[in-house]
C-alpha cells in the first residue's frame, strides 16, 4: 500500500491518489508511524527525502480532511512553537487577497512572508516557498508585471523540480508557458500571434473533449497541427496537440490511434526536453496498453 500510494503520489496523479487514500485510510493510519520514518536506503539523497517528506504531508492532510488528525499532529506538532501554522495561516490569508483581485496586496504579504522564513528548511517549507513564489508570478502576471511574472514562476518551477514536486512542475511550466506567451505579445514579437492562435485552438479543443465532444474536439486539432510546421512558433505545442487527440482517440474506443498518436506525443516531448510532457503520456500510454490486453 505504502509503495502504490507514494508511486501515485509522485506521478501526480491526484484523482488515483486521492482514492487510494480514502479507501485505505484505516490502514494508513495505523502504518503512518512507520512511513513516517525516512528508509535507510534513501537518507544520503536529499531530494529524495524531500519527496518522502512532501507525500507524507499530502497523506496527511488527504486524512485529516477525512476525519484522521494523527497523522499530521505526527508529522507537524500543534502549538504556537510550530512556525509552519503561522507561515501557512500568512499564505493563506496572501492568497484570499488575491483572490479578492487585491494582487498588490497579496504580493506584499508574500514578500514579508519569503523574509520571515529565510533560513528556514526541511520538506513542508520548500513546499510552501514553491507556492509562495507561485502565487508572486500569478499575481505579477494579472497586474501585466509580465518579466516579474516570468521570474517569480521560474523560481517555483525550480523549486518544485528541486522538491520533486510532479504536480507542482505540471502547474508551472503551464503558469510559464502563459507568462512568456503574454510577454511576446507585449513586445509584439514576430511570433506572438502564432502562439496566442496556438494556445486559443489548443484551449477550445481542450473545452470539446472535455465536454465529451471528442471528434470535434480532433477535427480542431487536425486543422491545428496542419498549421505547426517547423517554423510556426506553435510547433513547440505538439507534444500536447498529439496528446491530446490520443485521448480522444481511446475515448472514441480507438486504441490503435490512440497509441500512434500518445506515441507522437512522447517523442516530441523528449525532443523538446519536456519532462513533465513526457511523464503525463507515457502513463496515458500504459493506460492504453492495459486497455489494449
């Protein structure tokens, strides 16, 4: 059980992990003391420790909402002694303000709050500090501070891959890729239109097959991929075009599409050093391969 959760955990898959424990709780539970203690083997790799530290975190906070406190006393003591309350009960407020649309605000209360935990270390707070440095960008980017947006982003995609953070990379290159795309468009580079067409074909297509409109949703990524030669600033998207139709390709029950094209999308996403790409399809890929047995 321990391995399947921690294994899902970094995958990020939230949905399967998010099950996993709801399901399991009573036996996490009684194991958490256990899995609470870092293996031997893995004490010497601090990045590793670090995604041992994050997913126990996220199991306990997953318990706690279903009713199962142990375990996050056990991992964060209760008590004013604890700064990470008062570090999280700040970020949370920081991120109320933004969600109010008082991003200047926010941005201000996250500044004092990165100078208060200055110094600071272990799993919870390079946690915290990713989303402190997230929420920076995003704010930056909705005021149009658009370089602020690309270098506040940029940190947190850092420290998310330096956490071992799988969802928190999969949200910040997403993040990223927004702000560097609104910047061409401000400085009115040659490609700007070209990657905002891209990204709004993309976006549409994404609403179709969400909404179950699977072949519609393909017909506007085939007209789209007919356009991304290798010149088209565009280009840097078919990882995701070709992922995309893959999945709608194995909604639609075509499984030998579906693989051609998750296989396409895997490619180019390790062409482009696309980790995160690379990870969501190879696991979309085995989903394929089960389903193909």
């Amino acid at each position: 059980m321990r391995d399947q959760l921690f294994a899902t955990y970094r995958r990020g898959d939230e949905p399967a992990f998010l099950r996993l424990c709801q399901q399991n709780a009573d036996v996490v539970v009684r194991c958490f003391d256990e899995w609470a203690v870092v293996p031997e083997e893995i004490r010497h790799d601090q990045q590793a420790v670090g995604t041992w530290g994050r997913t126990l975190v996220a199991i306990a906070q997953v318990l706690a909402a279903l009713g199962h406190p142990g375990p996050m006393r056990r991992i964060l003591p209760t008590g004013p002694e604890n700064p990470l309350h008062r570090w999280a009960d700040a970020y949370r407020r920081a991120q109320q303000r933004s969600e109010l649309g008082e991003f200047a605000a926010s941005s201000e209360r996250l500044r004092a709050l990165l100078a208060d935990m200055a110094g600071a270390s272990g799993s919870a707070v390079d946690d915290l500090r990713a989303k402190i440095l997230g929420l920076l960008g995003t704010n930056d980017l909705k005021q149009g501070r658009l370089a602020d947006a690309i270098r506040y982003t940029e940190q947190a995609l850092r420290q998310c891959e330096a956490n071992g953070d799988a969802e928190g990379v999969r949200i910040y290159t997403e993040n990223l890729d927004a702000a560097l795309v609104a910047k061409a468009v401000e400085d009115r580079t040659p490609a700007a239109a070209q990657l905002v067409r891209a990204r709004e074909a993309i976006a549409f297509a994404q609403h179709l097959s969400d909404t179950g409109r699977h072949q519609a949703s393909n017909d506007v990524l085939d007209r789209l991929r007919g356009e991304l030669d290798g010149d088209h600033a565009g280009a840097r998207y078919l990882g995701k075009v070709h992922g995309l139709i893959g999945l709608n390709h194995f909604r639609l029950g075509d499984l030998a599409a579906a693989r051609r094209h998750t296989e396409r999308a895997i490619a180019e996403c390790r062409r482009r050093a696309d980790p995160v790409g690379v990870r969501i399809y190879t696991a979309n890929l085995a989903t394929i391969d089960a389903q193909d047995r």
